[in-house]
C-alpha cells in the first residue's frame, strides 16, 4: 500500500513544499516541513495532526520553502523533536544558519500566539482579540539542538531508518540518499519497503554547475540508462515546477556570461546592482562565479559585498563540505588541474614561476562580508560602484529589504532577479511586485550590448511608486502582558503533564513483570501508543488555543494538580481516568539493591575542588569567599567580550580572512539584537519611487521542460504523481507525459490509474497493482522445499499442485491414531453444513506424470547481485590472480574475463590460448570461476 498525502505545494503558487507518504503497517512519513514568506501558522496545521502518528521525516533542500518550519515545529508542537529526522550533512549544515539567519532577520517568523495574528490573517473571528502578540521564538542553542538530532546519512549508502517510539515500526524498510542538484546535499529519496520502490525527487537539477554537481539520475558519470537503483521505481514523486520553461541556449556557460554582462553594463554608469537570493543554498554558485569574475581588470573598480546575517557560518560549512560539490572543485583544490602558463581560468589564483597555487576553498579574497547593521550602514556610505549578493530572495526580510529601500531610487542602478516567482492573489511581496513590473514592460525596455554583440533586456521601472510593509518590535501594555503570562503558563502546564504522563509510563514500566511483559508485548504497545497519542491529542493539540487548561481536559490528574480537588467521578471513564493516578517511584539499584554515589563520600577539600570551577561562572554565591586573581580575569573577560560586540569588532569582518575566528561572535550578536523579551508586531507602511531597472537571469538551478521529457521516460516508473508546482505547470507536464509515456492522465475527480495530479491536502492511492493469495502448505511439500541463502535471505521454488482444503491425500506413513483423527475429522466435515465456510487453498506435491512434464519446460533462474570485489575476494583466497580490467570487468589468471553488465548480468568468456600453453590448470579455471559465481547466487526454478 502507498498514499500520497501533499500537504503544501500542489497545484499552488506557493513553493513550500510538505507531503505525507503512508505505507503498509501504518508506516507514516512526512517530507520536508516547508513555509513561505508568510509565515502563516495554518499552513502547520496538518502536520500538528499527524505528528502522533509520524514514523520518522526526510528533509530534501537546506531552503525555505523545505525546512523552513524545522525548528518552528521542534519548539511548538509536542512530541514532534521527538520524531527521528534524516537528512544529508549539508542540509544539516545549511539549514542550520538558513534558520539561524531567518529568526533574527525578522520577527514574523516567530509567529504570533494562539487567538492573534497579523490583520491580514483571518486566524482570529473576533477583531476585538486579536492583539499580534509574538510567541518565543527559538533561540540559536534551541536550533543547534534540533539540528543536532537530525541523522546524518551519504548518498548511495543503504540505511535502515529506526521509527518514533509512539509509530509503528518499520522493520524492513531501506531509505537511499542520492544528489538531486539544484543545492548542496540536495537528495532524492529511495523509499523500498516491501513490494513498494518509491522515488522522491522534487526540486531536481540534471545540468551540472560550477559548485553544485549535477542529479544522480545517471550515477554522476553520465551514460544513456538510469542507474539501477533508480530505474522503473513502483512510484515516481516529481516536482513540476518548470515543466513550461525552456533552457537558456547555450547553457551554464551563456547564464553566466549573460549575469557578468548585466553587472558590467551597470558598473560602467556607477550604479549599484542588488542579487537577491537566498542565504544558504543557491547563494554559494553566485559568490563562487563572482568571486572569479573579478579577477577581471575591468571590474576590479567595483566592491563585491554578501549581505547575510550568517555569511561567514555558511562560507565555514561550505569550506568543511568539499567532497559533496562538483568534482571539477575538488580537483581544482587538490593541485590537479594547475595550468603552467596560463592563469587558472575557475579558481582565479595566482601564479607563482609559471604554476597555480590556489588557494583555501571559499576563502575570498574579492567578496566581502555584511553581517550587522554597522556594517551596512557603513556600506551606504561607500562611494561608487558596488554589487550586493543579499538575502533573502522574497524581499520581505534580510538585508535584500533594506538595501532595495536605499538603491532603487537611482536609474543606474539594477535589481537583478535570479528566480521566477508565481503570483498570488492579494499577495504585496516586493519581489511579486517587481517580477509583476518585469513581465509587464509598461515603461519600456533599454537593450545593452554584451561583448560578444548580443543584446540584454533591462526593464524600466518608470519611477512607479513601491509600498512596501514595516515590521517592527514593540513592548507589551498591561494587558497584553497579562495575557502573554497567561499563554505562558497554558504551555508550561502542557509541558508538565506530558512530562508527568512520561512519569507515569516509566513507574507503569518498572511494576511490570518480565514474565508478564514478553507474553502480552503487543498488547502493552498498544496501550502505550494508546496513551501518548491521547496525552497529545487531548494535552497537546486539543489546548492550543485556549489560555487555561479545563478540567475536562486535566481528566484524572485533577486530584494532582489543583488543590483543593479530593474527589473525581470514575464512573463510566476509560483509559487513564478510570484510575487513581498514583505512581509507585521504584529507586532502581543495583544489584545489592542500592546505587552508590561516590559525591556522598567525598571529603571536604574533595568538595571545594569540585565547587571551584561552578564559582567562576556563577560569580560566587551570597557570603562565599573568591579570590581576587579569578574576579579579575572574569571582569577583563567580559570587557573584551563587550569590546568584541562594539563598532571596533566590524572592521576584522570586512574581509573574509578573519571569518573564522569572529564567527561565534558573530551569533552571539545575532541572537541579542533588537527588543528582548515579549513582545508584538507593530505594522507601518511606506512608500519608495522606482526609477532602477529590473533584469532577469534564471540561477534556480532547476529542471526545465526538456530534461523532464528527456528523463521520465527513461526511468520508467509506473505511477507518476506530480507536485510542487502551479496548476498550470503540473497540467502541463501531465499532458505532456501521456503522450511521451502512453499513461493515462488522471484529474483530482477520476479514479486513479497512471499519472496522478492531485491538490493540496488531497490523498491518492497509488500502490503497486500486485494479487495477493494466501494459500496453505501441505506437510509432503514443506518436508520437500529445499531452501537456499542468499545475502541472508532464504529463497526457494515451489511447484505444486493446488487443492481444495480436505482433498490432499491421508499420510499412510502416519500411526493409527492420527490417522483415525483425520478420518474423524473429514467425516465431521462432510457431515456439517457447507454453508458461509471458506475453503483455504493447499498447494499440495504435484503427481508423478505432472512433474514429468512440468520439469522439462522449466528454466533456471539466478536470484542475487554478484558484486565483482567479492568475486575477486574468493578468487584471490583459492590462489588465482584476479584484477579489474577497465568498468565492470574483471580478469582472472589473465584467461577468463568477467563482465558484469549495467542491468546486473554476469557474463564469463574464456579468452583463447594456443594449444601447447593449454594446461590441465588453465582449463579448470573456467569452471572454477563459473562455480564461484553460482555459490554467490541462488539457482531456483530448476
């Protein structure tokens, strides 16, 4: 069984992306937890629902639009850091400062408290209640906590994934990372479970970059087949985004010319050029181009500035994460691509006596550094021409915002957009707008000359006014403080009683019996599962928008946990509330029965030494006695550490030479700027005159509509469901596979049979079309099975004949009494009624003329996948010399070749020898290889 639940991003404008993959056994898994722009607490909602039931969760993109609610739901919804997460390592990375930068860019993203919002919303009925009040938002130890949970895994590496203590388990079940493109530790998800081979492969990039290597759809080596592992899935989950858009001709290379173009046409006028784009992800491919680009004499008059409030966090990640970019990186790096006479053409070094020396990777040396406020304003200050990577790509917030304020009002200066974006209705996003402004061309187009003679479009925005939306903090009133405290203590008292129902379940657990425990194992699964999903529902989710906890909803723990309460009606109560709740607290000991603990018997000057280090960080406690040495160094530790956060700390980040050393400071600055403690969401709107122009080059690093017409066909999966992109695209790309494929197209109305299009929220079954029989072994073809291993699996033929139950044949060979039961027994069949029984099937032997017949039509079948190194292995242990002799070949005593083919067969051939070389020895290695090849493999149906 296989449903596809998307909960975000189908058939919509919005490209955050969520989706729920449920399979046989109850097994649940959700992909991505995505937001958008907005920031908008519903768009959560599905996934509060189904966090009780959650196996484990796979993150795909280090980007907003796919991890963007990570830590957001880690914080605010129970149990869910509790869930078991994978991803690859630079995901992890990545999105780490990707949210890092997010909560301290702008206060939106903390989200407003239960029963307020933002007036745009409509999460509040009543207008008088609404009062945008913010939640708490996480803090960065909170995000390095949630990431730090996360399991790292590399790509092609097999991993058994372990479920969530409440779910049910997933035993079975393989999970495969392979790259997707488009963006560092991008992945595609292998899902086999069972007869189910699911692909998971949104926001996908075949085409290979300069930092970013290309989809592993073909292994990474090019080829015209799709890798194995990959081919003829069960499933195909396929993002759409793109399926209308065709590929600039000329490829990376004519991208690229054309982006270095733009910026040179607006440097020759002394304008500033804006890049907005994300702070994690695709920002890496522009700085590593622009890095190279001005080694050009011609734009060295130029300053090149990122602006992000966790640059140098990312620029450290990407120098630690060399081995999962483009291998051309990595030769470059490793000194095997020096060019003697000519400068290196991607790393820009310099030459020394003829030869390359470069140099750190992602140590700029051209790109400078904006992570605070004094350093932007300082960038303001600067004279003559500038060009700004900033994020983030929406415009709503970072340092894009502010920058786009500050530069637009000068017709010299350019915005250069790298993303399409889709409209949304009632939607005011300064980028929407611009995008909008850009496809309008209502003030006409000025065409600048490249140096190749080509022709760039640049927009004119024709002095048109831009609104743009103000967030800012502001302080509490009384009133709105008391009911902030209010919400505050609603949570701390949810978190008590799930910590209290934790309790319980571990005193519950201790009064067990081993004995008891192991013969009722599934029926105390249940039950736990039973109790954390109803504290969950009923504590967890249920509450959420009250400000006080009912009795209803306390239940039993009433007598706990408010006074004055002696008595609770049990009378027609289930569950935990039909009983007192009282815990045994067992003290778990050793095997003498007590624990020893060795601060108990320490001596007094013991005790000092281990206070000692606790007083220097605490300052000494009331009437405690310090020394002076120790307050000194603490007090020149915190002017340096005042000192280090001052105007004087911003000049070592100016360059990107001192990253590394200022970077914790650099969080520590992050993390206490602007209003601290609660606090609410105070709107302005301002009005800024448009008079830059608007320009377009697409660095999504996305598929576009001929790579997915190219690849779908070759993998060949049996179902296709599309998601991640507008309504018109996803029709689009369904439209066009029913005729490239031959699949028959299906709407959200028709029932499902090929290719599956369906919308937010919307669940679809799209199982392998596979017959089940459960038929019954007769006991002379079990004692005749005859069972083979292979990689610790037992793989057998069956022939038999099947009968109806009763009719296989008595055992003569079985004493008297059984044999008198049988007969009892038929007789008392024939005897009842034959009404409303089912008759099981029984495969029983085959008679003697049947098996005859049915063995000389029969062929053999090898079941296994023989890997080459393990032929070589078992070869090399019999004394034969084996080597590889270019891909997929092996060579043995250099008189037998084996190939192994890209579909997994083996092929052994015998390389001719002259008569008077030929040995007894050299003719049996031929046999001796082929024997070692068949002990790899199970040979059934022979």
């Amino acid at each position: 069984m296989f449903n596809f639940t998307p909960l975000l991003g189908a058939q919509s404008n919005s490209r955050a992306s969520q989706s729920i993959l449920e399979l046989d056994g109850g097994v649940k898994i959700l992909v991505d937890v995505g937001w958008d722009e907005r920031f908008d607490t519903r768009q959560l909602a599905e996934i509060e629902k189904h966090a009780s039931t959650l196996s484990f969760i796979l993150l795909t993109h280090a980007t907003t639009a796919h991890i963007g609610a990570f830590a957001h739901c880690c914080k605010h919804i129970p149990i869910f850091s509790q869930i078991p997460v994978y991803a690859t390592p630079p995901v992890i990375a990545f999105g780490r400062t990707l949210l890092q930068d997010l909560y301290s860019s702008t206060p939106l993203a903390a989200t407003f408290i239960p029963g307020s919002g933002s007036p745009d919303d409509d999460s509040s009925v009543d207008d008088k209640s609404r009062s945008n009040i913010l939640r708490q938002a996480p803090t960065f130890e909170e995000i390095n906590k949630y990431f730090t949970l996360i399991t790292p895994l590399k790509y092609s590496q097999p991993h058994q994934p372990t479920s969530s203590t409440f779910s049910a388990p997933v035993e079975g079940l393989t999970l495969t990372a392979y790259n997707s493109g488009h963006t560092l530790g991008g992945t595609i998800w292998h899902i086999q479970y069972g007869m189910e081979s699911i692909v998971y492969a949104v926001d996908w990039n075949q085409a290979r970059e300069n930092v970013i290597a290309g989809a592993a759809w073909f292994g990474g080596v090019g080829g015209a087949e799709v890798i194995e592992q990959l081919r003829k899935p069960t499933a195909l989950v396929c993002s759409s985004v793109g399926a209308t858009r065709v590929a600039l001709a000329g490829g990376r290379r004519a991208r690229d010319e054309a982006l270095l173009s733009h910026i040179k046409s607006s440097i020759a006028k002394g304008g500033t050029v804006l890049i907005p784009t994300d702070s994690s992800a695709r920002v890496l491919e522009l700085a590593w181009i622009l890095e190279k680009a001005w080694s050009d004499p011609s734009l060295k008059t130029a300053k090149l500035y990122m602006a992000s409030r966790s640059a140098n966090a990312t620029l450290r990640h990407a120098r630690s994460l060399l081995e999962w970019m483009d291998d051309s990186i990595v030769r470059e790096f490793e000194g095997e691509d020096e060019n003697q006479t000519q400068p290196h053409r991607r790393s820009g070094s310099k030459q020394t006596n003829g030869n390359a020396k470069p140099s750190r990777p992602f140590e700029f040396r051209n790109v400078k550094i904006v992570e605070r406020k004094s350093q932007l304003e300082k960038l303001f200050n600067t004279e003559g021409p500038r060009v700004i990577v900033a994020s983030d790509l929406t415009l709503d917030w970072g340092f894009s915002r502010s920058i786009l304020e500050h530069m637009v009002q000068r017709p010299e200066n350019l915005v250069i957009l790298t993303e399409k974006v889709d409209m949304r209705r009632g939607s005011h996003s300064p980028s929407q707008v611009l995008w909008t402004w850009f496809e309008q061309r209502q003030d006409g187009v000025a065409l600048e000359k490249t140096a190749d003679g080509e022709q760039l479009e640049q927009v004119h925005s024709g002095g048109r006014m831009l609104k743009l939306k103000n967030v800012e903090k502001a302080s509490l009133s009384t009133q709105e403080s008391q009911r902030y405290q209010q919400y505050m203590a609603t949570q701390r008292q949810i978190q008590d009683s799930l910590a209290a129902n934790e309790q319980d379940l571990a005193g519950v657990d201790d009064n067990i019996d081993d004995e008891s425990s192991t013969s009722s194992e599934d029926e105390s699964e249940d039950e736990q599962q039973g109790r954390v999903l109803n504290v969950s529902a009923a504590l967890g989710h249920g509450t959420r928008n009250k400000l006080a906890l009912s009795d209803e909803d306390l239940g039993i723990n009433i007598l706990l946990r408010k006074k004055g309460v002696y008595d609770y009606d049990v009378r027609n109560k289930k569950g935990r509330n039909a009983v007192f709740p009282y815990t045994h607290s067992r003290r778990r000991g050793d095997e003498f029965g007590y624990f020893i603990k060795p601060e108990d018997f320490l001596r007094e000057e013991e005790k000092e030494e281990q206070d000692g280090p606790s007083d220097g960080k605490m300052g000494g406690l009331l009437g405690q006695k310090r020394k002076w040495a120790e307050a000194e160094n603490a007090k020149d530790m915190q002017q340096k550490r005042f000192r280090g956060r001052g105007p004087g700390a911003t000049a070592a980040t100016e360059s990107g030479e001192d990253s590394d050393s200022d970077g914790s400071d650099t969080e520590i600055q992050l993390e206490y700027e602007g209003l601290q403690g609660p606090a609410k969401v105070v709107y302005s709107t301002s009005e800024v005159t448009v008079n830059a122009r608007l320009a377009f080059v697409d660095f999504a690093g996305l598929h576009d509509r001929r790579s997915l017409q190219m690849l779908i066909p070759l993998i060949g999966p049996k179902k296709l469901i599309f998601t991640g992109g507008n309504a018109s695209d996803t029709l689009a790309l369904a439209s066009d596979c029913k005729e490239l494929v031959g699949m028959k197209a299906v709407g959200p109305e028709e029932p499902s049979t090929e290719i599956f299009t369906p919308l937010e929220g919307q669940s679809i079954d799209a199982s392998v079309d596979t017959n089940a029989w459960v038929v019954k072994l007769s006991r002379e073809l079990a004692k005749a099975l005859h069972w083979q291993n292979v990689k610790n699996m037992g793989v057998v033929t069956i022939q038999g004949q099947l009968k109806a139950e009763g009719e296989q044949a008595l055992d003569v060979q079985d004493d008297p009494q059984s044999k008198k039961q049988k007969l009892d027994t038929q007789g008392a069949l024939q005897t009842a009624p034959q009404s409303g029984i089912s008759v099981q099937p029984v495969l029983d032997v085959l008679p003697a003329h049947l098996a005859a017949s049915t063995r000389s039509v029969s062929h053999a079948i090898h079941v296994g996948d023989l890997r080459l190194a393990d032929l070589r292995r078992k070869v090399a242990m019999d004394g034969h010399v084996a080597e590889f002799r270019g891909e997929g070949t092996l060579l043995v005593d250099g008189v037998v070749a084996v190939k192994k083919l890209g579909s997994g067969r083996i092929i052994v051939e015998g390389i001719p020898v002259s008569a008077s070389s030929m040995t007894p020895g050299y003719a049996d290695n031929f046999t001796r290889v082929k024997q070692r090849i068949y002990e790899g493999l199970a040979v059934v149906a022979a």
